[in-house]
C-alpha cells in the first residue's frame, strides 16, 4: 500500500528542524543564499554539517497559501571554514571541497552527512530514493583515469 505523504509547510518544517536539535539560522552573507537573493533563506546545521533552504514559490497545483515546499540552496556538506564543502569524488577517495580549501573525507565525515541529510530530508518531507538510502552520494566525479581519454 502506498504510503501517504503529509506536505509541511515551510514554517512547521523550521519548527520540527529546531525540536530535533538543528541550529536554524538566517542564511549568512556571501552564500549561496544571499547569491539568488530568496526570501526567508536560513542555514540549517547539526553535528559538523550543513544545508541552506528557502521557501519554496507557489505552484499552480498547490494554490493553498498554508501548503508550501522546502527549496534546498545549497546541498547538505560538512562545514570548512564557515562555508558548506561539496564531496568531490576522484575515484580513489572522496574529498571535501570549497572555493578555499579542500581536505581528504573520512569515514567520520560521511557517515556525519549521511545521517544529516537523511534527517533533513525526512523533516522536509522530500522523496528518499534508494541510491542515497544506501550511503553518501557525490556532488561531482573526477577520475584520473580517464583524463584525456575520448
């Protein structure tokens, strides 16, 4: 039997954020927030790890002012320096990466954004798909092997 979904609004999904111990702040200047200029764009963090989300626009299939979906800014990342890092995977190993810096993941890490990213997603009411049940996925794949290969 299919599982029905409850579509939260964007205020209740702050709320229950900051019930499951999130620290939910007003995005800071100079992310990717303040990039696109969203209005009520917050960061989202807890154990080392962190998301920027807004309030998603009304779409014509949810005209219900109440009803309204979470839009993720920046993707979730382990947080470098005050900035949210991307995995970047080189085939041998997963590196955490922004602008400034980028460090060598550990096991720590991963398992530190997995578990992150499946509670953020699960308070959000965003679909889980299977790939991602099953471990940290990569923002970008750069293998060496294959550079300059056609």
């Amino acid at each position: 039997m299919a599982k029905k979904i409850t579509q939260r609004s964007f205020n209740d999904v702050l709320t229950l954020l900051g019930s499951q111990r999130f620290d939910v702040a007003p995005a800071p200047e100079g992310s990717a927030a303040s990039k696109s200029r969203p209005s009520r764009a917050f960061r989202v963090s807890k154990n080392g790890c962190a998301a920027e989300i807004a309030e998603a626009p009304a779409t014509p299939a949810t005209t219900d002012s109440a009803v309204s979906s979470v839009l993720l800014l920046a993707r979730p990342g382990w947080v470098l320096n005050g900035e949210i890092s991307h995995i970047l995977d080189r085939g041998y190993q997963k590196f955490l990466k922004t602008p400034h810096l980028e460090i060598p993941a550990t096991a720590d890490h991963l398992r530190a954004l997995h578990t992150f990213s499946e509670e953020l997603n699960e308070a959000a009411g965003a679909t889980t798909l299977y790939n991602e049940s099953l471990g940290t996925t990569s923002d970008s794949y750069l293998y060496d092997r294959v550079k300059g290969r056609a």
